[in-house]
C-alpha cells in the first residue's frame, strides 16, 4: 500500500507527522483499494476465464450478449480514468509548490 511509503517519505523530510501526510496516506490507501477492487475482476476474466457465455436481458426487452470485453470494459475505463486523475494531481500539486 502507498499510505505507508508516503508516511514513511514525509516523516523522513520532515521529521514529524502533519495532517497532510495522513491525509495523503489517506489518499494513497483509498486509491490503492479503488484499484484493486476494479482490476480483481478484469484479472480474474484475463487470465483465468476460459470462456464466458450469456446475455444481459434489459427491462425493454434488448438482449446484450454477455462476453469477457462487455465485463471488462468499464473496470479497465475506469482505471485509466483514475490513472490520469493521479497524474493531474501530481501536476497540480507541484504546480502549486513551485508558483
């Protein structure tokens, strides 16, 4: 998990622990269980599943058939959507140091 190497990295430098070092372990914690949790499935389904059959009947009637891309898609989506909001926020956090 992050939480630790980011306490671990503020104490050293700082020599104490402030609240933005709980709250960024915090951050780290929670985004480590938000990644595990989407990606579990999508691994699971990658290198596990032999096959997957079915269909996804809607409340109108449509039918979807079921198969590995339709249970994956949206967990990998998601995933490069928290990448990209990390990288933001390292950006937006050293911009804010260094302006």
């Amino acid at each position: 998990m992050g939480c630790v190497s980011i306490l671990t990295a503020y104490v050293v430098s700082a020599r104490t622990i402030g609240s933005a070092a709980l709250v960024a372990a915090a951050f780290a914690s929670l985004l480590s269980h938000a990644q595990r949790t989407l990606s579990t499935q999508v691994r699971e389904i990658r290198r596990r599943t032999a096959e997957v059959t079915g269909r996804i009947v809607h409340v109108d009637g449509k039918t979807t058939p079921l198969d590995a891309d339709v249970l994956t898609i949206v967990p990998e989506r998601a995933l490069r959507i928290l990448c990209a909001a990390v990288i933001a926020l390292a950006v937006a956090l050293v911009l804010a140091r260094v302006t």
